[in-house]
C-alpha cells in the first residue's frame, strides 16, 4: 500500500512526515534524501553498510568540488605540484 500526503516545506528548509507515516519511526532515525530533477526520495538509512555511507559522502564531496569549479574557484597547477599537493594527503 503507498501512502501519499502533500506537506509544506518551513522557512528554515524542515518538513513534517505526516503522523500516520511516521508510526514505526524513532526520534533520530537517519535518512538518506536523493534528489533528481523534481524528485525527492527519502529512504530510512539503518540499513546502510558503512562502505554505503562511505560511497554518499564522497559523492556528496564531489558533487561540491564540481560545483565550486563551476563557480570559478578552483585552481590551477601543474601536474609535479600536484603530485606533491597529493603526497601531503
């Protein structure tokens, strides 16, 4: 059975799951959100592997980088001070 809801967002960017869909949730439940276009899909993460959450961060990371070179603030250098930048990770 899906159950469907129309709900609002706040001005502090919160929403509310409806009650009658939060009935076999617990206060501080995480959740994974992905978006895609005009989708929201909001899926319980419990049981996520750490490898799975390991695999969200760094896309979530890179997705940032991208867009921070997007905006023009990213650097240049060549590729030995590159090398170097990396052997101090």
């Amino acid at each position: 059975m899906v159950n469907m809801d129309i709900i609002k967002m706040s001005s502090k960017g919160q929403i509310v799951i409806p009650a009658r869909m939060r009935e076999n949730l617990n206060e501080g439940e995480e959740f994974v959100i992905l978006m895609d276009e005009d989708r929201f899909i909001l899926k319980k993460a419990e049981k996520l592997s750490e490898k799975m959450r390991e695999d969200l961060e760094f896309a979530r990371r890179t997705e940032e980088a991208y867009q921070r070179i997007e905006n023009g603030e990213g650097i240049e250098m060549d590729f030995d001070d590159f090398i170097e930048e990396m052997k101090k990770w």
